[in-house]
C-alpha cells in the first residue's frame, strides 16, 4: 500500500519494486486515499495465499498505523513498514 498522492510512496515503491524479483516477489501497488481503503485492501490481500503487505512511509501511514497494525494481525497478514 502506498499514498501515490505524495512523490516519496512512488518512490519508494520504485526501490521495492527494483529488488523484489531477487526475493522471488511480485509486487503489486495499492494506491489509499483514505481511512475506509484500508480495511478494504487489507481485507483482500489476506484472501489471496501467500500474500503479504508492504507500507510506503507517510503521513497518511503514521496517521492510521494502529489501525493497519491491527488488521494485519487480525487477518494474519505478514507485513513490513516504515514506523517513522
């Protein structure tokens, strides 16, 4: 999941996405613009087998970290983000 609306999620999206076939990953950007989108991406990639969840660092991630922390547990979802 990324904010797209501010230049650092697309870019580090850019940095994710140049390593991530080393890892053997497909990378696929979600795009949130707001509190509602969360639950709902969250939601489906925990459908899907063997997913996980990258975070972009931003304000809109800082702002609703609890919210995506508790969602991801909930729905046993693997997931790494920038906790700035």
């Amino acid at each position: 999941m990324r904010d797209a609306a501010i230049p650092s999620g697309t870019g580090q999206w850019g940095a994710i996405q140049s390593v991530a076939p080393s890892f053997g990953m497909e990378l696929r950007a979600i795009d949130v613009h707001d509190a509602g989108e969360i639950e709902r991406t969250i939601r489906a990639f925990a459908r899907t087998p063997n997913t996980g969840m990258i975070l972009t660092a931003s304000a809109f991630a800082q702002l609703h970290r609890k919210v995506i922390i508790t969602l991801a547990d909930r729905h046993k979802l693997p997931a790494a983000f920038n906790a700035v």
